[in-house]
C-alpha cells in the first residue's frame, strides 16, 4: 500500500464525525439564504468549519466584514502551532508543494498525521501520507456541506447532530495519549479551556493551547533531569 492510500485509508474512521459536522454546515449556508455556488466558494477558499460557522452567523446579523474576517482569523490562530510542527516536514519542499501543505492543514489531518509521523521515515514518504488524509478530509467535507445545503434541515433537533463535531475531536485525542505525561498535559489543556472559555473572540482556546504547551515542555524537561 502506497504512502499516499495509507493516508486516504487513516482518515475515513475520522470523516464519520466529521460529515454531519459537514450536513449541519451545508444546512446553516441553506438557512442564511447563501447561492450554492457562493457556499462552495467559501468552502473551498475558507476551508474551515469553525471559522465558516462563525462567518456565516456574523454575516446573518449584518456584521462587518472586517468583524467577519477577523473572526475567522482568531478562530483559526491555532492553525499555527500546526504548521510549526508540519514545518520541519515540508521544509524543503516546493513552494506549490508548501502551499497545498498550508492549505490542508486541519485538526483531523494534523492529528492522523502526528499519531503516523514516528512510523514513517522519510518526509517524503510523510508529505504522500499527510496528502492523502488530506484528499479524504477535504472530498468528505465538500461533499456533506453539498448534501446538507441540497436537502437542508433533514434531520430532527432529537438527533443533536451538533454533538459530532466535540465527538469528533474526542476521537482524535483518544490514540495520542501515549503514556502518564501526555494524559496530565491533556487534563492541564481541558482544565485551562474550561477556565478561559468566556474570552471573547474564542482567544480562550488559543491562550489554553499555548498554556498547556508550556506546561509540557517545562514537565518534560523535568522528566528529563529526573531520569539523569
């Protein structure tokens, strides 16, 4: 099996959480009365659902557009702690190589990407994997917002599909939590996310994010001295 199928193949356990997130999106685009083809445009070239989310009901409500952009922004900041991790992978890579990278980048395609990274050697090998979960995440997300805004609210309140989106990122979580350190960091990260959830413009989970990375490395350089 190819590097690139294996990556194809990694991510399709994740897109069950990830479509219904995907229907609810399509169905909201539907609700706020957005042409199907504008939807796709900014589903495409946004790519991202949170921040879609987020634009849309801003939008709904008359916002401006520099309040709707820079939402997203804020809401995608943790973006960037992604790609300082990608970066040592697509660093000698081509330029439209690193901008596709870029463009991929999502909660899903990092964390499949990070739980495979120590079984594959060659960032070569990586950068095929990496794209593969990548072509799964982004065909099964276009084709749900699709679904979801063609047929609309289908689905009954009871169903709370909503849930699958948190669900989701439990997933994801779940397999990274190699050992006792890593399950404390993540207690510590929940732990500051629940204190910080009421900062406005969701800085809340990008402050947690940077908190829980301090505390990681200051506990495994402590780690570290005690096994000296």
């Amino acid at each position: 099996m190819t590097f690139f199928m294996r990556g194809l193949r990694a991510i399709l356990p994740i897109t069950a959480g990830v479509i219904p997130f995907g229907l609810v999106m399509g169905s909201i685009f539907s609700e706020a009365n957005i042409p199907l083809l504008s939807a796709m445009v900014m589903n495409i070239f946004v790519f991202a659902g949170a921040s879609q989310l987020a634009a849309v009901e801003l939008m709904t409500q008359k916002a401006s557009l520099y309040v709707v952009i820079a939402t997203g922004v804020v809401i995608n900041l943790r973006m960037l702690l992604y790609s300082a991790a990608l970066a040592p992978v697509l660093k000698h890579s081509r330029t439209l190589t690193k901008m596709f990278g870029a463009y991929c980048i999502t909660d899903q395609t990092y964390s499949v990407m990070m739980a495979e990274s120590d079984r594959i050697a060659a960032n070569a090998d990586k950068i095929k994997f990496y794209f593969g979960a990548s072509v799964g995440m982004i065909s099964a997300w276009q084709v749900a917002v699709i679904l979801g805004y063609v047929f609309g609210n289908f689905a009954p309140a009871a169903w709370s599909l909503d849930y699958a989106v948190p669900l989701s990122f439990v997933a994801l979580l779940m397999p990274t939590l190699k050992n006792k350190i890593y399950i404390l960091i993540a207690f510590i990260s929940a732990g500051f996310s629940l204190l910080l959830k009421d900062i406005p413009y969701n800085l809340g989970l990008l402050l947690s994010a940077l908190i829980a990375m301090a505390c990681a490395i200051s506990i495994m350089k402590l780690n570290k001295q005690e096994q000296k």
